[in-house]
C-alpha cells in the first residue's frame, strides 16, 4: 500500500478511536438526556470509517456496508395501512392479497381458488390500524367472517399474510413463530396425468416420476370415468349422465346434490371396470410409491363401501371424499367397514368442524387445505389434534406459490405430516410467478424446500410474470383499495 495511504488510514484510525472514546464517555454520563443517548446508540450501529473501509477484506467491507440495510421493522410499532390484491389466471382464478403497513414491509396472502376476493377485502376495515404481529388476535377478530368451503378462503388469506408480515418484521421464518420445524423439505403429491394410450400413459408417468422427482401421486377414479357405457351405473341418465359433479349453475343440479340424495348405484360390470383401471395404473406406477384416489362423485355411503372393496387390494393410499364431510357417523362406517385408510376436509373450516370427525375416529387421514381452514396456525392447530388422537395430516393445496408457502412452513412445524397436494406440476410459468428470498428453487425433485434462514414466507413475487397472468375480468395489479375502509357493523357475538 501506498505510504500516503498509510498515513491517512493511520490517523483515520486515531480520529476514530478518539470520537469513539468521547462518544462513549457521554453514553456513560448519568446526566445525558434520553435522546441525546439514543442518538449515539444510532449512530454506533452506523457506518464504516475510511480507515476501516481501506483496510478490510473485501468480504468484511461488504458485510460492514450492509449493516444498516433493514432486514426487521419495529415490530412493536407496526401498524396495518392497506390491503390491496391481484388476481391471477391459475386453475381457475387464484386471488393474491397484499397486506401493507406504515414502516414499508408487507405481507403476501391467498385467497382460496376458485373464490372471490371480496372476502378478504372485508375484513380490511377489522384490521386498519391494528399491529399485524397480533395475528391470532387478528383471527380471532375476522374468524366469524370465514365458514366452510371457499368462504373460508378470505379469512385464511389475510392469516397467510399476517404471518408473512410478522415474520420479516422479526427476520425470521414462518415455522419459526410456530415453535420451530421438524423437516427441512416437504413431501409434495401430484395428480397421474392420464391418457387412454397405456404407451403415452407410461411416458407421462415416466416424466412425473423420474424427471420432476414425485413419490407420491393422486388419481380421479369416478363414476364419470364409466357412466356413458352400459350397465355400468344406475340413475345416472336422470342427473344428466352424472358428469356435472363440479357443475353447480342449478340448484337441484348433480353438482349440488349432495351424495345421499342422488340414489346412483355402481353395478359389478362398473366396478370391474375402475379396478381395471386402477390395476393399469398400479401396473405402471409399482407398489412403492403411494397412489391415492379422489373424484368418486356422488353416490352414498352403501356404494362408497362397495367401491372400496373393490379396490383395496391395490393398497391405495386413501380414499377421499367419498361422502360429503359433515356426515360424521356416515364417515365412521365407511372407515370401519375399509381395509383402505379413508380421508376429508379440504372444505373444512376450523379446527372445531375437525373435532367431530377426529374425536368419533371416524376417518384415518384429515386433509385441510389451508385456504379454506383457517390458516397457517389454524391448520397446524389441526394436524396437532389429530395426532394427539392417532390421525395423520395431509394437506390440500391448489393455489400458487404463494398458498404453496404457506403450507410448506406449516407443513414444516407440523409433526404427524404426510404430503402436501401440488396441483401445477405441469404449468410451465408457475414456479415463475415468485423468487424465493434466498436463491434456493421452491421445489427440487417432488419435495418443496423450506426456506432456513429467509424471513416471513421466504418468497417475493415476480411482477413481470404475474403481470402477463392477471385474469381478464380484472388487470388490477395491487391498486389501494379505499373502498374497503369503512367498518359498517357492529360485529360482537353475543349480548
């Protein structure tokens, strides 16, 4: 170096040590004013000198230079300002929700797919002004809001990002504030991509499994899969061939009979057919990996048995819903007539419409989505009741990476887990529509990472890419919503 360099960073030091001398005199002066200290405090955690500067590595300098970069607000001063949203173009439409607060960080949410955000956006004037650290205070202030199905899908957003919020404002991740992780990656399940060509059938399976890494996989195994060929169903030309499980544009429609109320039957010449299917199937998928079945349609539970007979000895993983959830004693001869573990609750909400079916045993899997459930500590609240009673916890998910987060850190802190649903494996830009905060993919191989060190739920989203997803209805990407502002109710419960 330089001799001139070296006397400037000599006396650099010697100033320095000076100022730090007389600064810390004054720290210890009894007779120094509050402010007068906090300032000092302040600046002690300030910059770096240029005799520190000239003669640090290059590592230290950057460390040194970062230090004031803010990676914690002040959580105790935090307060709610905004809630804003974006929906995106995913399966359906996938309502993102951004809640902002008065020290500029914010938090991500998602209201559940195929749901309005309109029910996110009321609870905005329950949560202006309030400290988004509080969050179970928060839930319990907006939980009345939420009820079974999509209409749970506004409260367990807003949850997502208050979880999301509190975690950056204390730089930590999600699991962390709820006691800590069990894993350090979590089991992903995916749906059998099918295709009446076994040749292409295999290739397709191939790909799920050795390419994208999946070891644990879901199929639709449904009356709709053998209704339109004869003999095979009973009553099914009355409800419209049955193929309108998901069609609830009427009433009195099959989408909106719920199973007892349908009176179809599935004849011998039909079940032969779906456990043909499912052998087929089997026979490209092997043994080792967990197969599990969904879609049945609706039919009651005397056919839900005969189905599951039918089956079991392909040793499925589960069976799920069967019969509409709320039929607990419905629920408990199905399980107990069953060799297959059964499973439901991806429209449940709350840990209290859970009790019933844990407490009669009356299933042998819970599987919440934590959309419409509540939330992330709602939904961990759940698989930690049900393991309590020998139940274990798989989770729905169908959202974007955002509701993928937010389950993979409950999932995380959650110790009865089994597998999470990934509903997009095959979407191209999905993975896009985020970056995670600390480099790392958000899925390798058919397990999501857990993000170990990056704050809040670890992910930021990719405003070009949602940008080129915004649904056709609305093009808002994240506008103020001041509409919303104005609470109108009085909402106490009780007298």
């Amino acid at each position: 170096m330089k001799s001139i360099l070296k006397q400037i960073i000599a006396a650099s030091k010697k100033e320095e040590a000076t100022e730090a001398a007389a600064r810390q005199a004054e720290l210890n002066n009894p007779h120094t004013q509050d402010n007068r200290r906090n300032f000092f405090k302040k600046t002690a955690l300030g910059g770096i000198s240029l005799a520190g500067f000239m003669s640090m590595s290059i590592e230290d300098t950057v460390a040194q230079t970062t230090s004031k970069v803010s990676r914690a607000s002040n959580p105790s001063e935090l307060k709610i300002t905004d809630m804003r949203y974006a929906v995106i173009q995913g399966l359906d439409r996938n309502p993102i929700i951004r809640i902002d607060t008065n020290q500029g960080i914010y938090g991500l949410g998602e209201v559940l797919d195929f749901a309005d955000e309109r029910y996110a956006l009321m609870l905005k004037s329950r949560l202006l002004g309030q400290n988004p650290c509080n969050v179970e205070m928060l839930f319990k202030t907006m939980k009345q809001f939420g009820a079974n199905g999509r209409q749970g899908g506004g409260v367990s957003g807003v949850e997502m990002a208050l979880w999301d919020l509190c975690g950056k404002a204390y730089g930590v991740p999600v699991w962390q504030l709820l006691g800590g992780r069990y894993r350090d990656k979590v089991r992903l399940y995916a749906d059998t991509p099918g295709d009446r060509d076994i040749s292409v059938f295999r290739e397709k399976i191939r790909t799920r499994m050795q390419d994208q890494g999946f070891t644990w996989l879901k199929m639709d195994l449904g009356i709709q899969m053998v209704a339109k060929n004869a003999g095979t169903t009973v009553n099914t030309k009355f409800w419209n061939d049955a193929q309108g499980q998901y069609d609830m544009r009427e009433y009195m429609g099959y989408g909106n009979a719920k199973h007892p109320f349908t009176q179809i039957q599935i004849t011998d010449k039909g079940l032969n057919e779906l456990a043909k299917y499912v052998d087929t199937i089997r026979s490209v998928v092997g043994y080792e990996v967990p197969l599990c079945a969904d879609h049945f349609g609706h039919f009651d539970l005397n056919n839900a048995i005969r189905l599951g007979k039918a089956v079991e000895k392909y040793r499925l993983a589960w069976l799920e819903d069967l019969v509409a959830w709320m039929y607990t004693d419905q629920w408990k001869t199905i399980t107990n007539a069953l060799e297959t573990p059964t499973l439901t609750g991806e429209d449940i909400y709350s840990k209290e419409n859970f009790k019933p079916l844990i407490d009669a045993q009356a299933i042998d899997i819970v599987h919440p989505d934590l959309g419409a459930a509540g939330g992330i500590l709602e939904t961990k609240k759940i698989g930690d009741y049900a393991e309590e009673h020998g139940i274990a916890m798989a989770m729905h998910q169908a959202g974007s990476p955002v509701n993928l987060m937010a389950n993979v850190h409950c999932a995380a802190a959650t110790q009865g887990f089994l597998a999470l649903e990934h509903h997009s494996a095959d979407v191209a830009h999905w993975e896009n529509l985020v970056r995670t905060t600390d480099g790392r993919p958000l899925i390798t191989k058919g397990f999501a990472n857990v993000p170990l060190t990056a704050p809040g739920l670890g992910i930021e989203l990719n405003e070009e890419e949602v940008k080129k997803h915004l649904i056709q209805t609305d093009k808002s990407y994240f506008r103020p919503t001041p509409e919303w502002n104005d609470k109108r109710s009085h909402d106490r419960l009780w007298s």
